[in-house]
C-alpha cells in the first residue's frame, strides 16, 4: 500500500488528547492581529492535521478509473463502534452524497459491507480510496474519525470531515494535487510551517503537498478549488497572495462529477 496524507482537520477541543497540536495553535494564534488580510484558517478553532488515504500501489498506477466501483447498485456503510449520536451525525452527511450518486450509501447493522466506520479516538481520520476498501477484512474499519466528539464538534467541522472522508469512499482524490492545479507555491513558508507544526521533512511535503497525481488519477479535467476533495491553503502558503478557504460543501463540479462517474 501507498499512503497519501492530506490535510485534515482537529478541533481545539481535542487538544488534550494531541498536546502538539495546542503548541502549534498557540504560535498561529499570535501571529493572527498582525496580518493584514486574516485569512480564515488561522481564525477558526481548528488547525489543519493530516490524513491518509489508501491506495493500493497496483491501482494507483492504472489509473484513477480502477479505483471507482463496478458492478454495485449500492454501497453498504457499517459502523464498526461509535454513539448513536456520532453515527447520526455520519448518516446525515454521507447522505448529501446520494442526492447526485447513483451509487449511494446505505447504512446496514450487520453482515457484509463495503465500507466500514469507526471511531477510534487517535487523532486520525483518513479513507480508504474508493474499491480499495474491496481488500480489507469485514472486521476491520475502512474509514476512521479519530476526532470527533459528539459534545464539542460543530456541525460545520461534521459536514466538512464526513463529505471529505466519503468522498474518497467514492473514489474521489485530492483537489489540490491535480495536475491541472496551477498553485504558485510559497514552498519555503510551506516547508518550514509543516517542519514546525508536525515535523515534516522536505520529502513528506513533497509527496503529499507538492506532488501532483498523474493525468490518468485526474478527477476532471478542470481544476476547482472550491472542491469538498481541496485542501485550505492560507495566503502565507502561495507567493502571489491566493488562497483557498475551508471548503465544507460539495462543489457544483462535485456532484457534477460523482453524476458522470456513478449515472
Ligand atoms: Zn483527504
């Protein structure tokens, strides 16, 4: 297996659980009244963590289209644990999905499932890439939320992680490594602030920031940054001031192309 990391998202609230995390707010925090043009990451509650995504090395190389599922009328979602009311929470928003899928998912209580859900609170929350939950074990979770907590997440920070998550279950890749992505990186300010904040080195950056996927992984052929599947990217991180917000709905072009994939 290959691990691509992306970006993803802890609320302040878990920075018990990840004392590293808090440090980093800190700093980010006091840099905030000094900036001319606040961008809204820095000024949410959250910082960006990251993910992984899971993609088999064999079907990365073939192409993006092996990755979509086949042969299915539906794809079956199993919480491996989890509250009701975190599960709830999972059902709703996976759900947006099916408005503009003709794949759509539907949350079973046992047996058999393609995708499977848990909870485990380590910090993590990461996908497998679309039918490559196909080669896991039915007792094991394909998807995790390591963060969510039913008491403090917000119903943004829900909508946001759970559409991001699913839309990998479908199939769907970073935004922002398309190679139709034309971002004018700022790679020193990005280098040193992944260093700083999650010990990055330059190679990680690298691969999981820099490094775009192949024309055969493209999710379509124009870049959208205003993808559910796009990191946030702060005007520090780019040498000509853009930047790319906190996206947390689905794109025109999102639904547009989860219809052209499942009709
Ligand atoms: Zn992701």
């Amino acid at each position: 297996m290959s691990r691509h990391w992306c970006l993803r998202w802890i609320p302040a609230s878990n920075f018990f659980i990840v004392p590293v995390v808090l440090a980093a707010t800190v700093v980010i925090q006091t840099t905030v009244p000094t900036r001319a043009q606040p961008f809204i990451l820095w000024q949410t509650e959250t910082i960006p963590r990251t993910c992984t995504e899971i993609i088999p090395v064999s079907l990365e190389a073939a192409g993006r289209d092996r990755l979509f599922w086949k042969n299915k009328t539906e794809l079956r979602v199993r919480f491996i644990n989890g509250s009701q009311a975190l599960r709830e929470q999972v059902r709703t928003y996976a759900s947006v999905w099916n408005q503009y899928s003709g794949l759509p998912f539907v949350f079973v209580e046992g047996g058999v499932s393609e995708i499977r859900v848990s909870f485990l609170p380590d910090g993590t929350t990461w996908s497998y890439i679309g039918n490559a939950a196909q080669n896991v074990a039915q007792d094991v979770p394909t998807m995790n939320f390591g963060w969510f907590d039913e008491h403090t997440t917000g119903p943004v920070e829900f909508r946001r992680v759970i559409l991001h998550e699913f839309g990998h279950a479908l199939g769907l890749i970073h935004e922002h490594q398309s190679p139709a992505a034309a971002i004018n990186w700022n790679k020193i300010a990005v280098y040193q602030y992944y260093f700083d904040h999650f010990g990055w080195s330059h190679n990680k950056v690298n691969e999981n920031i820099f490094k775009k996927y192949a024309t055969a992984l493209t999710q379509f052929t124009t870049y959208d940054p205003t993808s559910i599947m796009h990191y946030p990217i702060p005007p520090e991180f780019t040498n000509d001031n853009s930047h790319v917000d906190w996206n947390s709905s689905l794109s025109a072009q999102d639904k547009q192309f989860v219809r052209h994939i499942y009709p």
